[in-house]
C-alpha cells in the first residue's frame, strides 16, 4: 500500500497516517509470526534429523538381534545334537 494510493482515493493526510500506521503494525505482527514459523520449522527438521539417526541405530539394533537369535538357534541345535549323542553313549 502506498501513500500516493491513498491520496488518489481521497483521504486527508491524517487518515493517510492512521491508515499506513495500522497497516504497519499488521505487516510486523505478519513478520513476527513468520520469524516465528521459521524458527519452530527449524526445530522440526532437528528433531526429524534426530529422528533418523536413532531409526538408523534401531534398525541396526534389529539386524544385530536377528544375527544373535541365529546364533542362538544354531547353538542350541548344536547342543541337542551333542546331547543326543552324549546320551546314545
């Protein structure tokens, strides 16, 4: 909005004022909440990146327990084999 606009539509230049005043404070409550924005979003993107790097550990995690739990059948196969064999002697 400019004053010249203003002035075209016929408004003394105290109405101008108030006018171009009231617009200025809606422009810095419209900055203000962006800054605001900007920053929340910021924190966002943070805590997704957090996010992904304890997905990454967990899913690492999870492939480590699977390898354990493989190991840990094998073992007690192995020990039933031995045991059948301990007992047949």
């Amino acid at each position: 909005m400019k004053r010249d606009q203003l002035k075209d539509l016929g408004l003394s230049d105290d109405q101008i004022k108030a006018v171009m005043d009231i617009n200025g404070e809606d422009i810095n409550k419209a900055k203000s909440s962006n800054d605001e924005m900007i920053k929340e979003n910021e924190a966002l993107k943070l805590q997704l990146s957090e996010r992904d790097k304890d997905f990454a550990k967990l899913k690492k995690t999870a492939k480590d327990n699977e390898e354990l739990s493989s190991s840990c059948k094998t073992c007690k196969e192995n020990t039933s084999r031995i045991m059948i064999i301990l007992l047949k002697n």
